[in-house]
C-alpha cells in the first residue's frame, strides 16, 4: 500500500502456496491465503510490522521474508494519547465544486429532502413491537393499496423504553435518538406513535409537543395509540385504532411527490461491516472518492465508529477545519476510552473472527483501511450520538462501530442514503433508509451477486481504478436517491434498530 511497507497482502482468490515466486523475486515460504500478509523483508522480533505506511503492529517474533504474517506474529501497539496531537494543521486540498448534479427527492416543509416516502409508526417501548408488527402488515395490504404515493410503512420497533435507569447520566442518548430518527426526511414529518401506557418512555417525553407538526401547527401533539386505553377491547380494537389513525397519515404522504433536487440534499452515511484485509484497498478508498464528490456537490457525508477511527486520531484532528472541531473530535475518543474502560475492554474488542479470517490481524490495522472512507475533505463537524445533523460536508458522527447501531444513530442524524461496504459479507440493511452495498472482493460479488449493489473487487483485480468505481458509487447514490431499489430493498432485508444506551437497566 506504501513504498515504506515492510508486507503487503495477497490478492489472488484462494491464496498463494508456499514456494510461489512474486514478481519481485520473492520466494514464499508458507501458503498465504487470500487478504493475509507477507513479509517483504526480514523482520527481527519487536520489528515494526507497517502496512499503510503505518506501524500496525511489532513482530512477536524473527520472521523472515516470503513468511506468511499471521496474526498471532503481531503483537499490538498501544493507544495513540489523545493529548499532543497535530490540532488543524493539514492543508486543505483543492476541491473545486461540483456542479449540475440532481436527484429526484421529495422536499420537506421543514427544508429537509427524502429519498423514500415512508409511513414510519414510532414506539415508545418494546413491549408493543408484536402488536405494531402485526398492524404494519395490515397496513401493508389493506392500506397501501388506496395510497400509490407512499412506498412503505415502517415499524420504528427497538429494545428500549421501561427496564432502563431513564434519568441516568448518559440516559438522554437513546431518547434523543429515537426521536430525531422519527424525524429522518424520508418519513415526511408524518411519524406516529404506539405506546403501551405504562413505560418509562411517555410519549410526551419522545415527541414534546411541536417536535414534528401536524397538520401545519407548532402546538399539535403528535397523535398516539395508547394499547392500555379502556376503549380498546380485545387485539383487533387495538390494530384497527392503529390502522385509522395510519390512514390519516397516509392521506398527507400520498400528496408528496419527487422534484428535482440538488445533490448538495444528500445527507450520506458511510460505514462497513464483515471487513476485511481489502477494505482498505478497494471499496473504502472508492467510497473516500465519492465522499469526495459528494463534498465538493455540496452534500453531507458522515463517517463514524469510533474504535475503527481511534488509532488514526492524529490523521482526524489534523484534517479538523478548525481547533474547536479537532477538540469535539478528541472529547469523543476520550468518552469512549472512558467508556469501555468502565466495561473491562479496550478498542481490541472490536476486531472479529471474520475480520481476522479475512486478514486484519488487529484494530490498528482496521482502523487504517477504514478511515479512509472519509477520503480527504476537511472535517466540519462533529455530532455527538443521536443528535441531529444541521450542517454540510465532511462530519465524524460518534457511533459504536456495531453495524445495526451505527447505522441507527446515523439514521437519527437526518441520512437519507446509506453506503455500507463488506469484505466477509453481511445481508444487512435498514428499513427508513436505502443502503448500497459495496462488496470488496470479486469472489463475495459473484457469490453473493443479487445482495451486493457495486462489486469494488475490480480495483484489486486490475479492471477498475479507485477514481472509476468512486465515480460509479457516486452516480449509483443519485439514481438509488430518485427511487431506484437497492438489492437490499428487493428483498425487503433490514435490520432492527438498536439504540445506544449506555445507562444502566434496572
């Protein structure tokens, strides 16, 4: 990945086996499987391993050139500090606009644009998620029938709400997140809610009065199907309670209609998930390209999972655009660090059996590849986990870097479209927001071939280049934002919600 590199890793489907002669002269003297590392040079024990022109590790061990580099061979380098850092100090590339450039969205009274038009039922608690699972089906086929506009009716169900020390310190992330996601654009400010009556979460406290208007006016209370009421008698009174007050939803979302739009209207989140050793060569240097050109398009991209960015702290802070940004983005590592340390685990226990399969020997190097997702914009902003999204450009939101959690925070931020890379392979996806899948390896492409939207394989292979693929990601996003379905949709997969809570349960 770098001229200072002292391994590089195997590119060819299936491996290589030992006694393979590189086209360096370089005889290997294992069997390397494919994503793995292998020495370039003799390496003499507490070496610096580097990869990404970056110490990823030290050798736990002599290892000599051609040797295959497992991960039991690296030991792990400790935490970059989070003080002396290079605060604002890297200069900012030139990015000329990006003009001309529109989707087909539908525009929101409070300014936001949708790239769905979804009715979203909100929950104020789990314990009602198999009655509003039922209605939604319901919805589904006896309802949307009448309303050709509306695309879905989305069951906003997660595992929160009662059980939970609601006033503790940190306790406000879960409430915040749900609800700013019950205000994600796509839902056209028409969530509703169900609640069973008794929880901790009151409805009053998810959805204050004026959060989202109805009907034009600041001072309506969002409508809500209590189950506990004593008007409702047996299930069917509760799902046809539910089902009347949808419909008069359903009224308001059908009149919506798509209008073309600026790309700067893209509010875009970039994650990854089943990584692997080629994340950070092909699909997440594809995805930092069309970062980059949603950036100069004048969008807003948001990059996050903070123990995937931890060890790259120094490469942030120093692309802040200021150092008050460059001091958000320390706060955060710092609560983090806190916070797991409050748990007994530090940033290590984040890497997975199937990233390690896949190559990735430790969080450093993960770390390194995906970063890179970001591409090379300033950073703007920083967003604390659950808050909502009020600025453009280039913004590290605050998130685990768990998939479903991630992309549930990115959610409640305000995205409108989400661009998920895999190299092991993951059928996740999200119900309020499209997600393009962007496979890593040709092999994953072809095997998983009607889940996979963008195959970025071809850049390791030699047929594509990073600039080629970012492009075609970049044209994807604004026909997937005018309507186009993603292979996640067609098969209607998604993912449940998980709010972040770090709270105690009582």
């Amino acid at each position: 990945m770098h001229d200072n590199d002292n391994v590089a890793i195997v590119v060819n489907d299936g491996g290589l086996t030992s006694g393979t002669v590189l086209e360096s002269g370089l005889v290997l003297k294992d069997g390397v499987p494919q994503g793995h590392k292998v020495a370039l040079a003799d390496l003499k024990e507490n070496d610096p391993i580097r990869r990404y022109n970056v110490t990823i590790g030290f050798a736990a061990r002599d290892i000599p050139a051609g040797s295959w580099i497992s991960e039991a061979l690296v030991k792990m380098p400790e935490a970059r500090a989070l003080d002396d850092l290079p605060i604002a100090n890297a200069p900012a590339p030139h990015m000329a606009p990006l003009e001309g450039y529109t989707f087909q969205g539908y525009r929101n009274p409070d300014g936001s644009v949708g790239t769905r038009n979804l009715l979203a039922i909100t929950t104020t608690v789990q314990c009602v998620a198999g009655v509003v699972e039922h209605a939604a089906r319901r919805i589904r086929t006896e309802l949307l029938p009448k309303y050709p506009n509306v695309e879905d009716v989305v069951a906003l169900e997660h595992s929160y709400g009662c059980g939970v020390a609601i006033d503790a310190p940190d306790g406000v992330i879960p409430i915040r997140t749900l609800r700013n996601i019950s205000l994600n654009p796509n839902f056209g400010g028409q969530a509703m809610i169900v609640s069973l009556g008794c929880e901790k979460l009151q409805p009053q406290r998810l959805l204050p009065r004026g959060v989202i208007p109805i009907k034009g006016s600041l001072d309506a209370d969002v409508p809500v199907v209590c189950l506990q009421d004593a008007a409702h008698v047996g299930f069917e009174s509760m799902i046809q309670s539910i089902m009347a007050q949808a419909e008069e939803h359903l009224k308001v979302l059908d009149q919506r209609r798509r209008e073309t739009v600026p790309a700067s209207e893209l509010v875009v989140g970039v994650q990854c998930g089943g990584s692997d050793a080629f994340s950070g060569v092909t699909a997440n240097p594809a995805v930092g390209y069309a970062t980059d050109l949603l950036v100069r398009a004048g969008a807003a991209v948001m990059f996050s999972e903070t123990t995937e960015v931890r060890d790259g702290i120094d490469q942030l802070t120093s692309r802040a655009v200021s150092p008050e940004v460059a001091e958000a983005m320390i706060r955060e590592m710092a609560w983090y660090d806190e916070y797991l340390k409050r748990g007994g685990v530090d940033r290590s226990a984040n890497t997975t059996p199937g990233n390690k399969k896949g190559g990735l020997s430790n969080i450093v190097e993960k770390a390194m590849g995906s970063i890179v997702k970001s591409g090379s914009a300033p950073i703007a902003g920083v967003l604390p986990p659950g808050e909502k999204l009020k600025q453009k450009g280039l913004i590290y939101a605050a998130t685990p870097a768990s998939d479903f959690i991630c992309g549930t925070l990115q959610a409640a931020a305000g995205m409108n479209l989400h661009i998920f890379t895999t190299g092991r392979g993951t059928p996740y996806g999200l119900a309020p927001v499209p997600v393009i899948k962007v496979a890593t390896r040709d092999d994953l492409a072809r095997r998983w071939h009607d889940l996979m939207d963008v195959n970025a394989g071809r850049i390791a292979s030699g047929e594509a280049s990073i600039a080629d693929v970012g492009w075609e990601l970049f044209h994807l996003m604004l026909d997937v934002a005018s309507g186009k379905k993603t292979w996640a949709e067609h098969h209607r997969l998604h993912n449940a919600l998980v709010l972040f809570n770090p709270a105690p349960i009582t």
